[in-house]
C-alpha cells in the first residue's frame, strides 16, 4: 500500500517514513505544498497523509484542490482508464485539536484525520488503525521492510 507523505518538517518526514516502512507501507515523501497534485499523479498512492500547517498552502487547501481535481478526472475519464489508478484516500495530519481538524476534513473533502503524536514512531500504528476502523485492510510488514527499518530509531 504506497502512501504519500506531505510535510514542511524534514526530520519528522524521515522518522515518519521509518515508522509507515517498518509496517509494511511504501512511502513516498515530499517536504513541500508544491507539486502536491504532479505528486499524486505520478505516484498514484492508496494514501496522501498531509501536514495542515505548511508554509506556501495548508494541507487542507491541498487535499480540497486534489478532490475537485479527481472528482474531474473520474467523470471525465472510461471505467476501464479510472480502475487503473485506486482513488486516493486523503488523510489531514497535524497536532490541531480534534475538532479543528474534523472540520477542516469536513470541509474539504479528506476522509479523516490523524493527529501528531509527541512520538512520531506511533504513525505507523495510528495509520493502521485509521484504516482497520474504515474497513480496509492494513499492509502486513514484510520481511524486507523489517530488514530495512532494523537500523533506524523510531
């Protein structure tokens, strides 16, 4: 399951790709607000976990241009065109309250949120259980993504 990790905080990016690989994920991180929808296009994640508050354009301004972008395509484009690429589950991620962040997710159009963690390791499993609460099924860790987080620190 390839998951597009959006924000503005280099380490926590790093450390958040440790946490999303050791589980299973495949991560594909950008640091910027710019080229978010390219991104998208080009990567064609399952997920885009996206930062609110970043510097050029808050997550939620992104995820908002992102669905009206999809929206467009899949009226526009063949069933058979639209099968190829999974649409994309939007998820904000900030350390707002729960109440800010379930209103901007309301408003535009991401399926949930997750709030920041002190530890930022835990991402992997709030990830997991976001989607387990949805019903679908989380990746499984795998041998090779076990062998490729042993030497990180989470």
């Amino acid at each position: 399951m390839k998951v597009l990790l959006v924000d503005d905080n280099e380490i926590y990016l790093e450390v958040s790709e440790a946490a999303l690989s050791s589980l299973g994920f495949q991560v594909v991180k950008s640091g910027s607000a710019l080229g978010f929808t390219a991104a998208l296009a080009e990567t064609k994640p399952h997920i885009a976990l996206v930062d609110v508050l970043m510097p050029a354009i808050n997550g939620n301004h992104l995820v908002e241009i992102a669905r009206r972008r999809q929206k467009r395509r899949t009226a526009t484009s063949s069933s058979a065109q639209s099968a190829d690429a999974p649409e994309c589950l939007f998820i904000l991620h900030s350390n707002l309250p729960e109440a800010d962040l379930q209103m901007l997710a309301d408003r535009c159009g991401a399926q949930g949120y997750i709030r920041k963690s002190s530890r930022p390791g835990t991402l992997g499993q709030q990830l997991c259980d976001f989607l387990r609460q949805r019903g679908v099924t989380p990746p499984r860790p795998t041998d090779a993504s076990l062998a490729s987080s042993a030497g990180r620190i989470p």
